[in-house]
C-alpha cells in the first residue's frame, strides 16, 4: 500500500521530463548549466595544479559530476566523469612542488571519489527511468480499464456510422437500379457513406491514440478539442444514463503544454466517477458541466461538475490515494493515476463541494510555453 502511494507520489523525475520545470530552468539546464559545470571543472584543475600536492583540490571534481547528473543522460555524466580524471591525473604531474607520495595518495583518493560519485549518479538515473516506466504502464492499464468499462459505448459509437453505410449503400444500390438512374441521389448517397466511413474512420484512430503505450511527451495540446473528442466516445453511455451534457470551453483558451493522450485520460477518469455520481440522483435532473478556462497567465483549468449526492469530507480527502475506493468491485487505481498525470503535468487536482448538492473536480496544466491568450 504504501510503495504503491510512493509510486504515485513520487513524480519529481517524470515532472522534470514532461515539462512541470519551469522555463528558467530549463533554458538554465539546457544552455547555462553545461557551460558553468565545464568551467568549474577548468578551474577546479587550476587550482589543482598551482596547489601544493598535499592538498587534495581534486576531490571536489564530485561537484562537477554531480552537476553533470542535471542535464546529461547517462553517457555525458560518465564523458564528464572521465574527463575528471584526466584532468586529476594531468594535475599531478603538472603541479610543481610538493610531497610526491602524498600527492599519489591524494590522486587516488580523488579519483575513487569521483568514480563512486559516478556510479551513485548513474545508479540513481537508472532507477528514476524504471519508475519513470512503471508510471507509463500504470498509466497505460488503467486507460485500458477504463474502455473496457466503456466498450458497450464505444461499439455503439462505431455501430452507428457502420450501420449508415449499409443503409446508404442499399439506398444508392435502388437509386441506380432504376430505369432511368437517378444519379443526382446516387452521388448524394454516395457522400453520406463517405462521411460515415470517414466519421467511423476517427472513432477507431481515437480509439488507437487511447489504448497504445508510448512514453509520456510534452508537446501542445488543444485541451477544448481534446475533450471533445472524450466526450464523442461517451455519447452512449451518457445517453443510456438520460444525463444531460453540458460544454463550457472557452474559445480563447491557449494551447496546454502535455501529453494528449494522458490529458484525456484524466478527463475521461473524471467523467466515468462523474456519471457513477449522477446515475445515484432519482429526485432531480441528472446533469454534467465541463468546463475550460484560463486560471491565470500560466495554466489552463479543466473542471468537471455533476448534480450527484455530492462527497463526503472524508472520502474527499483519500479518493485520490492509491487503492483507496468506495465502490464494491472498484480497485482504486483510477484517480490515483489521475492525480499523478496532474502533478507530473505540473499541475494540481482539487475537490470542491458544489451548493445545494454535487461535486467539482478540476485540475490545471500549464500553458505552452511562447502561447499566449487571444
């Protein structure tokens, strides 16, 4: 219980890598920081080199590898780990004075600590990656899940439009059969079976985005079209609940900056506890609002809201942990991997009652950087 809590908490690593920094940082790890960690290292052999030999200047070249751990994978940390001990070894028989012995003792020293530094570095690199993927595959199977919650949905989606093709077909099959054609109503029926195939056509590429398995990427993301797409797929599922869908996207809403496809599975999670809220409420209209604005300069917010029983204090207050759950047959994997997306994002998920009755869920991710409000 609680390794599976760490794992999801733990998300510094994947926040640096999806883009949570900000963007000093990154300018300053992807420009600054190389240059500074090669000039320290310049001058730490300086130093090492018009010191005396009993003194061990060398031993702070750790600082360099360690900086070298910020912005470098794993073969430029053992580049610049190398050319530390270089320049140790180069420092040595270019110092001019003093004790021969002490200085050999001294370099050896050195170079240990800069060899276990590296080892510690690379070691602490490979396991950020392992949990890096097991987020991605934790990710990946509660998306999986939740289709399969939705795969009567999601068959009567795609049924649709196949099912218009066959008709259309019959009917341009009639409208050329008779003596004279009507080729005006063929080609027009003919249009239809294209829109239909074509509309089938996106149902299974969104389908697709969904379900495939691919590392996390921040690129910009159209959250209002995004959602769309979401909601397109639940159309059934809201239709057979006799829930009234309401969108309020804001038109000018900036690009986010994200993964697509995680930003639509945190959407989706929030939908699928929504619906499970409202289908509880006999006495009043079952309804679902989703909502997009500009929080501020820097993020954008995606708010669902329903006309449910609303939430306890309590389960507020853990629905986001790891296998925590109020459902019989739940497992409590699903909005514990939506928070993690969220916070890895950069972003933050919160809980609002609503008055008289239901509940808000909304999150925020960060705006694409060089985007800007219309």
């Amino acid at each position: 219980m609680r390794g599976a809590q760490n794992l999801m908490a733990s998300s510094r690593p994947w926040i640096e890598r999806i883009g949570g920094r900000s963007e000093a940082r990154t300018l300053s790890s992807a420009r600054v920081l190389p240059f500074v960690t090669a000039l320290l290292a310049g001058l730490i052999f300086v130093a090492d080199t018009f010191t005396s030999l009993e003194i061990a200047v060398a031993v702070f070249y750790v600082v360099v590898v360690l900086l070298s751990a910020i912005f470098a994978r794993p073969r430029g940390v053992i580049v610049f780990s190398f050319g530390c001990v270089v320049l140790t070894v180069a420092s040595y028989f270019l110092t001019p004075g003093g004790d021969i012995q002490a200085g050999l003792i001294n370099t050896f020293i050195s170079i240990v600590a800069i060899g276990s530094t590296t080892f510690l570095v690379l070691r602490n690199q490979s396991a950020q990656l392992a949990a890096d993927d097991a987020r991605t595959q934790l990710a990946h199977i509660s998306r999986v899940t939740t289709l399969g919650e939705l795969a009567a949905s999601i068959a009567h989606e795609v049924n649709q439009p196949l099912g218009a093709i066959v008709t259309n077909g019959n009917a341009t099959v009639r409208w050329l059969s008779i003596d004279p054609p009507n080729l005006h109503e063929a080609i027009k029926t003919l249009g239809y079976i294209v829109e239909d195939a074509d509309r089938a056509s996106q149902i299974i590429a969104r389908l697709r985005r969904l379900t495939r398995r691919a590392p996390a990427m921040a690129v910009p993301v159209d959250v209002n079209d995004a959602i769309r797409e979401i909601t397109s797929l639940m159309q059934h599922e809201f239709r057979r609940h006799r829930i009234v869908l309401q969108l309020s996207l804001s038109d000018a809403l900036p690009r986010a900056r994200g993964d697509r496809v995680q930003v639509q599975q945190v959407v989706l999670n929030l939908l699928l506890n929504a619906v499970e809220a409202v289908t509880a409420v006999g006495d009043r209209s079952r309804e679902l609002t989703i909502a997009t604005a500009l929080e501020d300069a820097k993020h954008v917010c995606v708010s669902v809201t329903d006309t449910g029983p609303g939430i306890e204090a309590s389960v507020a207050e853990r629905m986001f942990d790891a296998f925590y759950t109020t459902k019989p047959d739940g497992m409590g994997i699903g909005l514990a991997v939506t928070r993690s997306i969220v916070e890895a994002h950069g972003g933050r998920i919160q809980v609002k009652p609503n008055s008289p009755q239901g509940t808000t869920i909304q999150f925020t991710i960060p705006v694409a950087r060089g985007v800007l409000p219309q």
